[in-house]
C-alpha cells in the first residue's frame, strides 16, 4: 500500500488516509447486498463504512466471510431507513439487515464511557462495568474517532468509506497488517478485563491469518484466562464454533492450550491432558479437529456435534467405567448416567443447544450397540436416522481402541455396502459363531377357574 497518504494526529491514535489509488480494494469484492446498505445510508445523510475484518480480509486479498458496517446513525435510524431491519441485543445494541440468509450487521459509532449521559431521547446510551472491569451493556454512541478507539485490535480499525472510497488507518493497522502482527489497542490488560471474549479473539485471529500475537498484548493472557469463566455460556458456544469450525481448528486449538484458554471452555478435557499430549483424549481432539479442517477446505459440511461427541467421548468413558465400579451399575446403565453427566457439566461452560446434545448422546449410545449384530438388529441399526454419523464415529475409534473396534467397523463397511443376501449371510455367520439364539421363555398360561354353577 501507498505510504504517501495524509496523516492525522488524534489524542491517542495517528489517523492515516489512504486514498482509492493508494489501496486495492475494489465495490466489485464488497457483497452487493452490504453496497447497498451503504449507499442508502449515504444518501439518507449519514456517515457510512465497511469496518473491520472486512477491510482487513479485503487488503489481505482475502474474501471476507462478513462484511460489517459502521455508522453515525442510530439503530432507531437505522431500522426507519430498512424495513428489513431488526435490532438486536443489549450489551451491544445493533442493527441486523435481512436479504434472505445474508446478514449485514450495522453498528452505530460507539463512545467513551467517561463521558456517557443518557439523553432523554436516548436512553439506549447506557454504559456498566462490574467489579473486574468487563462491560456489562455498552450503548454509549460517539464519533468515528471514539469508535476507533474502542476497535480491539489495530488490524480492525480500518474504515472504508462509501463516500469517497479510501481507506482510514486509525491505528497503524496497514503496518501490522504487514507485519503480520496481532495487536491490542490500548492497555491489554484493561481491554481484556472490558471483554475476556478478546482473548480468544486474538488467539482466532492469530491462528486463521498466521500472524504472531505481539508481546504485550499476550503476556496477561494465561494469567486473565479464567475471567472466561464469567462469560454467559451461550455466548461461548458462538465463539467455540468459529475457532474450532472455520477451517483453523487444530492451529487454534494449539494456541488456546497454550494460553491457558481451552481448559476453560473444556475444563472436562483439560483433566485428561498430559505434559506430551499423548492421551487418548488429546490425540483424539487433534485428529477431530484435522479432520473437521479438511472437511472445510473441501467445501463439505460439517456437524459441531460430531466434533463434540468425538472431543467429549474418552471422558464419557472414564466417567461410565468410574460409576459402574462405585455404584454396582451394569456397564451399560452407568453409560447412560456418564453420558447425561458430562453433557450436564460441558454446558455449565459451552451452552451446546439441545439439537446438537441430543445427536451426541445418539451417536453415543449406537456405540453401544453395534456389536448386537444376531437376528433382526443389524437391519434395524441401518434404518437409525443418525447410523451413518454413529457409523463414522465408530470408525474414528479405530484409530484409537483395540483392533477389535477396528475390526466390527470393518464389519459394519462391508454390510451397509452390501446387497440383500449378502446381508443375510454375514448375519447368519454371526448367529451361528454366537450359537443358537435362546428361545424366549413363554409365559406359563394361566388356568381357568372352573367356574361354579349355582344350584337353582
């Protein structure tokens, strides 16, 4: 990029400009649906651009997977000018604008919150922290320098203006963009107690573009990891999704290791973890998440609850094998419980919706049953809505379990593949190597009181 723009000195930020010439973006990346956002909101009189990981994507040479608007209108504003517009959220009050599927978030320029006075027209503009300093609602609305400086890294205060089509660097974001370097603005340590969220932030960010957390803005990490733990669940299952599913995965997992970060989203894994990551859980971790990468660079769907049943299956176990030795459970009903049990105290920290739960306890509980070959249940497991997932699944263990396992998912490859007879036939081996299938015992009938008849 040019290194002749204008420059600007704010009280905390050096403001660069870079002119349509000086840069590379071009309106024929930018998604049609989010041009026409800004240019309506252009045209109605207010101040309209493409902010952040778009901008950043974009002079990447990347395609950006969002493209996100900022704005000196107000949601109310915002939402008079689209009738396609729903507001959305109370810590952070934003306008949604629906063309189908696609979303294109606007967000109005937010402020500082020393200088917050809820107006009587406005009394969304409210700011509150609690006792660690995390931002509890942040409604506070200011100018696009404010805005700026509330941006979390430097990469992601870049500002691409519909009006005249440059580019605003507010914090030296083109250089370590260059440098491939990740950023905070302002003090870490405060910015991260503002919103723990950032940590993983920096940790995502660091892992999909290969860039380096720069110093200071790693060194509180490990030690501030646990304020993660004041984060609403449901809001951590948003954001394990995008570092765990967006063709990143392994890398990412690394890191959040490596910053103390994983274990508090997964504290049920972080008991099995070893000092060379050799357990069966890590190894097991490591291979879902390669695999759950490949399916990404291959276009091909992927199912957040096959990663969770995978990631969570060794701990089920040892929790099933530990009930069934204490309580006097059979294996199986100890399974049942372990398996309620672990999903129980994985939500407490990721709020999994009951959708994705209820497949990995079904992918579970099939595990349970593939080795019940004899008579009709064989047939019956391949008419199972989620055999082909528990299929996979088994399979996958392979890697990991005796030969055994590997070898009755061999078993179970040849019979989904195979025709009618053929079927029947691997059956009748199994019957026949089991022995004779035991008669069900008839219940004795019972007999007819004779009945008495009365003398007339």
């Amino acid at each position: 990029m040019n290194r002749d723009s204008s420059t600007l000195v704010t009280e905390d930020l050096t403001l660069q400009i870079f002119q349509r010439q000086e840069h590379g973006i071009s309106r024929k990346d930018i998604s049609e649906n989010a041009l026409k956002v800004l240019y309506r909101l252009n045209k109605a009189g207010f101040d309209a651009y493409l902010v952040g990981g778009g901008v950043r994507d974009l002079l990447l040479n990347k395609q950006p997977k969002d493209f996100d608007i900022a704005t000196n209108a107000t949601p109310e504003e915002i939402k008079k000018l689209f009738r396609n517009c729903r507001l959305i959220g109370r810590r952070f009050r934003l306008a949604h604008i629906l063309f189908g599927r696609d979303v294109i978030e606007v967000a109005t320029f937010r402020g500082h919150h020393a200088d917050a006075k809820p107006s009587v027209q406005n009394k969304q503009q409210i700011a509150s922290q609690n006792q660690e300093g995390m931002l509890l609602r942040d409604n506070v609305y200011g100018t696009i320098d404010e805005d700026a400086e509330r941006r979390d890294f430097t990469i992601n205060a870049l500002y691409y203006s519909i009006k005249d089509f440059s580019v605003s660097d507010y914090a030296n974001g083109v250089h370590d963009l260059e440098n491939r370097i990740i950023r905070l603005i302002g003090d870490p340590e405060t910015r991260y107690r503002e919103d723990p969220v950032r940590m993983l932030r920096a940790v995502r960010f660091a892992a999909k573009l290969d860039m380096t957390i720069e110093s200071k803005t790693a060194e509180p990490i490990y030690g501030l990891a646990t304020l993660l733990q004041d984060i609403p669940p449901a809001r951590l299952f948003e954001e394990s999704l995008k570092l765990l599913q967006s063709g990143n995965g392994l890398a990412t997992y690394k890191l959040l290791r490596e910053y103390n970060l994983f274990q508090q989203l997964f504290p049920l894994l972080s008991e099995h973890f070893t000092e060379d990551h050799s357990s069966q859980t890590e190894l097991m971790i490591e291979h879902i998440l390669a695999a759950t990468d490949k399916r990404i660079l291959d276009e091909k769907r992927v199912n957040p609850a096959f990663m969770y049943a995978a990631m969570l299956w060794y701990p089920m176990v040892t929790r099933a094998e530990e009930i069934s030795i204490t309580s006097g459970l059979s294996y199986y009903d100890a399974f049942m419980v372990a398996s309620n049990d672990v999903l129980d105290e994985q939500v407490k920290s990721i709020a999994i919706p009951r959708r994705f739960t209820t497949t990995v306890r079904d992918i579970w509980q099939q595990q349970m049953r593939f080795s019940r070959r004899s008579g009709k249940r064989a047939f019956k497991m391949l008419e199972h809505p989620k055999f082909r997932a528990a299929y996979d699944f088994l399979e996958m263990r392979g890697n990991f379990e005796s030969a055994d396992i590997a070898e009755l998912a061999s078993w179970w490859n040849e019979f989904q593949s195979a025709d009618r007879n053929r079927r029947s036939k691997m059956v009748q081996k199994i019957n026949d190597e089991g022995g004779q299938r035991r008669p069900r015992r008839r219940r004795p009938q019972r007999r007819k009181k004779p009945q008495v008849k009365s003398s007339s």
